[in-house]
C-alpha cells in the first residue's frame, strides 16, 4: 500500500552498487562518484557529495545494473551527503549491449 508521502509509481529495489552522475550549470561541470541505493524502471536514488539541485538534468551510470540514462533530479536531502532521487526521462532505459 502507498502512503500519501510516497509517490512512487513502482516498486523499487534496494541495492548498494557504484553509481556516476554527470551534469553542468552555471557554476561548471560535475562528474561525482556515488552509490545507487534502490532501483526500479522509472527512476532510482542515489547518494551523492554534491551540489546538485532538483530539477537539474543529469546522466547517471549504473555499470554493474548496466544502466547508462539521462535523468532529473526530483529532490536532493542533505547536507553533507546528499540523497537524490532521480526520474529516468528516456522511454527504455539504454543498456550496454552484449
């Protein structure tokens, strides 16, 4: 059951694997290794040690989930580490290919 503060629309997976997200503004270019901590085929959370803004468009890399996709960052809590959670915005998401 959802509660009304939880407004995902899938099951997400919890996992704890290296995660790499990339983005620009106006203060210059990131590039900041974190740790992806849950997953599911919309979105995904990740922590981070950066200063990134909700509403900002970002790449995330997910190597060991395979997954390579553009995405925005739907909120960003914290001070010193901080929790993003992140919308997925391609159709499918792109994955390595065997």
């Amino acid at each position: 059951m959802r509660t009304r503060e939880d407004r995902r629309e899938e099951a997400r997976l919890a996992v704890d694997s290296p995660a790499v997200v990339f983005w620009e503004d106006e203060e210059g270019a990131y590039h900041v290794r974190g740790r992806a901590v849950n997953l599911s085929g919309s979105g995904m959370a990740v922590r981070l040690r950066a200063p990134v803004k909700p509403g900002a468009v970002v790449w995330c890399a997910v190597p060991s989930y395979g997954i390579y996709s553009r995405a925005q960052v739907q909120h960003a809590r914290g001070l010193f580490e901080k929790l993003a959670g992140v919308r997925f915005l391609a159709g499918q998401l792109v994955t390595e290919q065997d």
